[in-house]
C-alpha cells in the first residue's frame, strides 16, 4: 500500500520554518538529508507541489541532501503580484520561474547542484540549466517531451487549453470529492494507488493551485525557447519516461532525449505520470545511479 505523501515530512508551519524569504516573496519548500551531502534539488510540475516528491525524497536521502520547493502559486508559496510581476511573456515563463529558484538556490546557499525536473518542472529545470550551466552538474527530466514541428506545437496548446478548463471544475461543489480524485488520479496513474489519502494529498495541490498562475504559466510554456535550450545544454542528461503516460504522450521521447548534446532516455514499464509516487523505489534508484556513475 503507497503512503500518503504527507507523512511526517510536512512543513512544520506554513508560515514560518521551511520557507525561503526571496524578492518576490516567500517560497515554500521542503528538505531531506544532512546537509553535508550532495545537493538534490527537485522542481514540480504543472498542477503540482513539492509534496509529492516526499516518497522519493525519502528514498534518497542517505545520500543527497534534497530539496523540493513549491514554485509561486502552487502548493504554500504565494503567487508572483501583478504590481511586482507583469503579465508579460517572461514572468511565468520557463526562465521566469527559473529565475525565482536560482534565487532560492542562493538563499540555500547551493553554488551547485544535481537537478530533477518533472513534466511542466522539467521546462524550467532545462531553463535553468540552460541560463547558468555552472551551477547544474547533471540533469534529470521525467515525463517531458517537446514537439518537433510548428504542428505539433499547436496540437499541445489545443490539449492545454482543455485541460485549462479543469481549473474551472475546480470552482463546482463535487471537485473536492474522493470521486473526482479518483477521476483525476486515473489520467495521472497507471493503476490507482490503494490508499485514497495519496489521491487526496493530490487533488489538494491541485485544488490549492493559483488560477492566474496556472493560465499564465500553461500560455507561456508553449515557446520555442525550452528546446532550443536544451539543445544547447552540455551536462550530461538522463530523460526519465513512463509507458503509460497520459499526461506527456511517450511517442515524443526518444526525439525529446536526442535532443540533448549528452542525453539519454531510460523507461519505466506500467506506470502513468507519476513515476515519483507510482515507482518509488525504481525512480529513485534510477536517478541515484545516473547521478553517481562516474562513466559520464
């Protein structure tokens, strides 16, 4: 039976310990592991929040020192303020978001760090890779593939636009339901975790996502820029999939991972969307490998 992923590694006060004080606000985040060990810092996805990241976090942390914070707008940390960030094309792009955790990196004082993005985290994680290579020893995207063709690309934002309208669903009597978390745990799961309180813990981040934030992020997402910086990239790169991922179709993949001067592409059988809370076990092990083999 999965744990949920609270557990005992919640923030111990949403309004003081566990939260970074940065320019545009406080950032909630989450940590794991003694310090004196090698940084591991997580990025969530779109929807998300740094809780689900626990499971593996756990896994890890006799070996690195992680950290997982709650980008702005999602999960405990407040979203960017209009007066402060305009709704321009940059402020909840990829690099904008980037730009908030390099903050946040500075703040933890990591000059340097492994990275591990999922999904919507992924764009920014390669972002940040991409703006300050130095700072990013070696990088892990999971269930991110981009498009190949101006066609493709059209077709991901017609699929954003649909899944805009769950954000709205959000607003009806029945959304905070152990129905709809099982309805919307069936798009994200292969098969349904046997402890509802995982699904649950889900629907919350999901419930609790800012809706400006969440339309802004989805419409500046869908550029040219997050390839082109990723074909750039110079660290070595593990692209992490699942077989059965209705979230980030996998037939993009292979074409996703080629990208990268230094890139590889490493499957997960008979798990969906979140390999993290889904195949704790082997996700972790997979990324505790790439990040210790020194044949890189």
């Amino acid at each position: 039976m999965r744990r949920s992923l609270s557990g005992d590694m919640h923030l111990r006060k949403n309004d003081g310990d566990d939260v970074a004080p940065l320019r545009c606000g406080k950032l909630a985040y989450r940590q794991a592991g003694p310090s004196s060990l090698p940084p591991l810092l997580f990025i969530h996805g779109w929807g998300g929040a740094s809780r689900y990241w626990l499971p593996v976090m756990r896994a890890l942390a006799d070996a690195f020192c992680c950290y997982a914070p709650d980008l702005p707008g999602f999960g405990f940390s407040p979203p960017l303020l209009a007066a402060d960030s305009p709704d321009g094309p940059d402020t909840h792009s990829h690099r904008g978001l980037a730009s908030v955790v390099l903050e946040f990196m500075d703040e933890m004082g990591l000059a340097q760090c492994d990275l591990v993005g999922h999904s919507y985290g992924s764009g920014v994680a390669i972002a940040l890779a991409a703006m300050q290579p130095a700072r990013v020893r070696r990088l892990i995207i999971s269930n991110f593939s981009t498009f190949r063709d101006e066609r493709e690309r059209r077709m991901i934002a017609f699929m954003h636009s649909v899944t805009g309208l769950l954000v709205k669903v959000r607003k009806l009597p029945f959304a905070a339901s152990d129905g709809f978390a099982k309805l919307l745990g069936s798009r994200y799961f292969h098969r349904l975790p046997d402890d509802i309180t995982v699904l649950r813990d889900g629907l919350n981040d999901f419930l609790q996502m800012d809706e400006r934030t969440a339309n802004l992020t989805v419409k500046a997402s869908l550029n040219w820029e997050t390839p082109h910086d990723f074909a750039r990239l110079l660290m070595p790169v593990l692209l992490i999939h699942c077989r059965n991922d209705q979230i980030m179709p996998p037939r993009n993949a292979e074409y996703t991972a080629g990208l990268a001067l230094r890139g590889k592409l490493v499957w997960i059988d008979a798990c969906g969307h979140l390999p993290m809370v889904e195949k704790t076990d082997e996700f972790a092990r997979i990324v505790k490998n790439f990040l210790r083999d020194d044949s890189h």
